[in-house]
C-alpha cells in the first residue's frame, strides 16, 4: 500500500525536497494507522456468571484486565494465563474463589478455592492443607459431602481422620469346671480331683480410631498358645442309711410307698418262693413300672428284701411284704402309708 502511494506521488509530484517530506510523513501516518488497526480487537470476558464483549487494544491478559479495572485474588482461576497475549474472538474466563469451612475435629479451617469439587479442592489446597497438619486419605478418611459435591459459597465441610492399627495382646483362656458323679462318694460330699490351670492365647486386634479417639475394635486373628486344664470337680452320689442291725447300706434312691402285707407261701412271679428272714433278705411283691424285678431294696421297718413277686393290687406305688402268718399281715404290719423303700441295687448289680 506504501509502495503505491509513493508510485502515485512520483507520477504526479515533483521530485523535489517537500515532495519527498511529504511521502515520508504521509508512508509514517499510514504504518502507524495500519499498526493501531492491527491492535484493535473484540474479545469476550465471563467473571462467574456475568459475561461482556468489549473492543480492546491490549495485548495480553493482564493489561486487558487491568485496563477494565478487574481485580483478581491468588486463588481465582483465570484462563487464559494473566501473561498471555489476546487476540481477535478470545474468550477471558474469571472463576472467582469462594470460602468454604473445613472441620477436621476440633478443628476448624477456612478455604478458599476456586474449583469445581471437593475432591478438587482437596488435591490443589494438598500443600497447603499439609502445612496446617492436614491430610486426606481417600478411601481410608471419611468426608460428608461426598467427594463429588459441586462447591459453593460458605460450604461446610466435615472430614473425619481414620487410621487403622493393629494391637498385639496375649491374653489367659478360661478353664472350665467339668462336674462328675462319683457313686463311691457319699451324697453331699465334694472333692477336687484336678485343680483347673488357664491357658494362653494370642489376640490381633484391629483397632479403627476417628480423629484420634477409638472407635471400634475387633478381633482380626487369635492363636493358642497354651491349652487350659480344666478343673475337676467330683460329687459323691453314694447315699448311706442304717439299718436296724447298725450296718450302713449304700442306696441310689428312695420311693415312698403304701405297704400292705402277704403270706401263705406258693411261688413268686419270679419263681421263687416268698421267704421271711429279718435277718437276711426277705421277699416283697412290686410294680415292675416303678420297682424292676430282681431289685435289692430296703423297707423301712421291715428290713432288706429282693422284689420278686407281683399281685393284682400292686399297682403304683405299693409294695406287698411276705410275711410268716396271716396274723402278722393283719394285726402286725397292717397297712401302712409314706414308708422309704430304699433301692440298694438294680438287677445285676448285686
């Protein structure tokens, strides 16, 4: 364009000293008219949510924005970079920082950030935080809302420090107190055949503590180290009661019974025959349901016996002595209520 403009002024001026003046200025006036056109652009600048298309002569970001009277902090986010150069149709985008309360325990810390998620936040604010004595695990720390929340103005934040440690412990095993019936002990009585010893276990436990105070713990594995012993402890069954001659039987129970009495002789339902022997073992008649047949007893006031006969009227729990006479059934032994009748010993075991 300069070139054409001095081809016309050559063609129709004088090549004289003012021509030439008068080229020079006009080349100088058209350069700096091209150059002032070559500055010249529109641009668009979004502060948040309010946007502006404006005409500018800056050259790069910071002068655009300086030239506007805009004021940024550290924390806002600016794209593109304050010392980049503008050019025609650019976009300047401010994302203003907001403040947000982080809580960690006692602990309360105000954040300013210009990103979009807590979880972004978390990850720019890293040194920062760290210098406060502040750190995130994720997937270990517990933080409410959830790492994806978009952040906002004046948004509180709640993060819970979680740490996992284990604990080593040894700790005693209980013995137990195993009981045992011994029918060579007399009932009531009680001896310790094998004093208990507690054994030894070890314990790994998970212990979860928030923000530094427990919270829960749980056993992860244990191992015995020692076996207890358990402690024995027998208890006499034997029942003892005197007899009429002084001797002491041993007996496995008592049943109170009505006893009438029999005599006459013949045969028992065991095929013996009814004998009377107060000094040996006479014969009584039973209910086989309540008194097996073949079982040694004791009568209380006639004396040891073997139940070996049965009758139509014995039933429950009655028993039938044999005695020597009629009159002795009837006037002698009668019929008598609530007598112990003591089981010596069952079938086979005597």
């Amino acid at each position: 364009m300069v070139e054409k403009c001095k081809k016309y002024l050559k063609n129709n001026f004088s090549n004289g000293p003012k021509a030439k003046i008068l080229i020079g200025t006009i080349a100088v006036a058209i350069i700096l008219s091209a150059t002032f056109i070559n500055m010249r652009k529109t641009i668009t600048m979004k502060i948040d949510d309010k946007e502006e298309t404006f005409v500018t002569y800056k050259g790069t970001v910071e002068d655009v924005l300086n030239s506007k009277g805009v004021e940024v902090s550290p924390k806002d986010k600016i794209q593109p970079a304050l010392n980049s150069k503008v050019s025609e149709g650019d976009t300047i985008s401010i994302k203003r920082a907001v403040s947000i309360e982080l809580t960690v325990g006692d602990k309360q810390i105000e954040v300013y950030t210009a990103e979009d998620t807590i979880e972004e936040m978390l990850e720019v604010e890293k040194e920062e935080l760290k210098n406060q004595g502040i750190e995130f695990n994720e997937g270990l720390d517990e933080i409410t809302p959830t790492l994806n929340t978009e952040i906002t103005s004046d948004l509180k934040v709640n993060l819970v420090k979680v740490e996992v440690k284990k604990e080593l412990a040894k700790e005693a095993i209980d013995f137990d107190v195993v009981v045992e019936s011994d029918s060579n002990l007399d009932s009531g009585l009680e001896e310790i055949r094998q004093d208990g010893a507690s054994g030894e276990k070890e314990v790994t436990y998970e212990i979860v503590y928030k923000n530094g105070k427990e919270f829960s713990k749980s056993i992860k594995s244990s191992k015995v180290l020692a076996e207890p012993v358990n402690k024995i402890v027998v208890q006499g069954t034997r029942k003892t009661l005197a007899s009429r001659d002084g001797q002491l039987l041993n007996y496995k129970s008592v049943i109170y019974c009505e006893s009438t009495a029999y005599s006459g002789g013949g045969t028992t339902a065991t095929g013996t025959v009814p004998v009377r022997d107060p000094n040996g073992i006479s014969t009584i008649a039973v209910d086989p349901r309540v008194i097996p047949l073949g079982s040694l007893v004791y009568v209380e006031g006639y004396g040891r016996a073997v139940a070996a006969d049965t009758g139509g009227a014995i039933q429950g729990n009655i028993v039938d002595v044999y005695v020597n006479s009629q009159e002795e059934a009837y006037n002698s032994w009668g019929r008598k209520y609530n007598v112990a009748v003591y089981i010596l010993a069952y079938p086979g075991e005597w």
